[in-house]
C-alpha cells in the first residue's frame, strides 16, 4: 500500500455575501450554515487538514468552536464580491504547505452552499482519485425538466431554440439523454493539477452524482427558506 495521502480540505466562507448577509453563519435549524459542511468534513476518515477561508473573525471564531483549522484571516484582496473562489483555494493550499512544510497530493473544496453532502461520498470521491488515471472529480446532479434540449433564446426579439433546431423536441423527459451539471458539493483535484491548469477541474475529470437534497445549492433566500421547509418535514 502506498503511505497515507495528504488531502486539505478547504471551506471558504467570506464575512460578506451578496445575496444573503453572513449566509455563512445564517442558521439553517439552528446551527450556522458552515456547521453542516464542518462536521460532515470532520467525519471523514481521509482528511488531512480542514481549513476554514475567511475574512471574518467572527466567522473565525464559530469556525474554530466547530473544529476546523482556521490558521489565518483571508487578505482582503482575496475578500471581494467578485473574487473567484480559484485564489482563495490556492492561497490556503499555499499558506498551509509552507506553514506545514509539506506538499498536498489532493485538494478538496467543500463550499458552504452545498450543506448535505454526506463523509461517505468525500471519501468515495477521495478512493476513487488515488487509485485511479482520473485527475478531478466533480460532483453533478440531473438537470430534471431543464433539459438543454428544452431551453430557448432570443435572437433580434425572436425565441429561438438554444439547440439551434428548427423543430421543438416535444419528447418526454425520460426519452431525452441523460444531462448533468455541477452540484457545487464537493471539487475535488490532483493538487499537482490544481497549480497547473489554475482550474479545480482537470483535464480527466471523473463525475459523482449527487440526487435530492445532497444536490442543494444556496444560492438566494429563496433557496435557504426551501431548504429549511423541506428539513424540517423530514424531521
């Protein structure tokens, strides 16, 4: 067997939010949002370090109570609204290797947003990757009924298909193939990869699919009010 991998995991978690203040620390059931994806992260038998991304010490202080690494304050050039979440990852991977003296083998995102992912498909994912050509993988969910084949666009004030067929596709559903997109739960990459292509997604990149609530995106209020109803009728 090879000797035990070094995997960083990474939660970035900005103290301001567009679309909902402090969403990182809203209470979803009465727990900040970041505890969900925290604890989940904390179960996993794979993890090397989990590390917390924020400019916020509030958000710092939470973080570190619910046991993860939050070794620094994020600099406020990587803190903006319309900072890519690409410098922020690297910036942690960076800091914690030379704070650390070490080297990663794996990076792993876990965004906030996606609060029930679950350790067993972390670890799935984590498996999969070291023992595999794949040098990514990314987490996916069916795009139900917004199907691209379905999808519109205007053209000069005129709704044209997307697909750029003359003919509406009036099949059902089921008949239409099989279409993906990312979920936002869980990026995982070489780390090698990660510095070369300045993506968290590689260029043999291997898929999880992810159906229900393990799917979730926040993005809006909206979304985190949905999220909660439908909780809290499973509790």
């Amino acid at each position: 067997r090879n000797e035990k991998k070094k995997i960083i995991a990474i939660i970035p978690a900005r103290g301001n939010s567009k679309g909902i203040p402090k969403k990182n620390i809203v209470k979803l059931l009465g727990n900040p949002l970041i505890y969900y994806t925290i604890k989940e992260a904390k179960k996993s038998k794979l993890i090397t370090d989990l590390v917390l991304s924020t400019d916020s010490t509030e958000i710092r202080k939470i973080g570190k109570k619910l046991g993860a690494k939050v070794p620094f304050i994020r600099p406020r050039n990587l803190s903006t609204d319309f900072i890519q979440t690409l410098p922020v990852v690297k910036h942690a991977v960076k800091y914690m290797e030379r704070k650390n003296r070490i080297k990663y083998d794996f990076v792993i995102l876990l965004q906030p947003t996606s609060p029930l992912r679950k350790s067993k498909d972390i670890d799935y994912c984590l498996k999969r990757l070291v023992n595999s050509k794949f040098d990514s993988i990314v987490s996916v969910t069916d795009v139900g009924g917004n199907h691209p084949f379905r999808m519109k666009v205007f053209k000069n004030g005129l709704l044209k298909n997307f697909t750029g067929k003359i003919k509406e596709d009036m099949r059902p559903r089921q008949k239409l193939p099989k279409v993906f997109i990312r979920s936002g739960s869980i990026y995982l990459i070489k780390r090698n990869a990660f510095l070369k292509y300045k993506s968290l997604v590689g260029k043999k990149c291997a898929g999880i699919v992810l159906d229900g609530l393990e799917s979730t995106n926040i993005d809006d209020i909206e979304d985190f009010k949905l999220l909660e109803m439908k909780l809290r009728t499973i509790k």
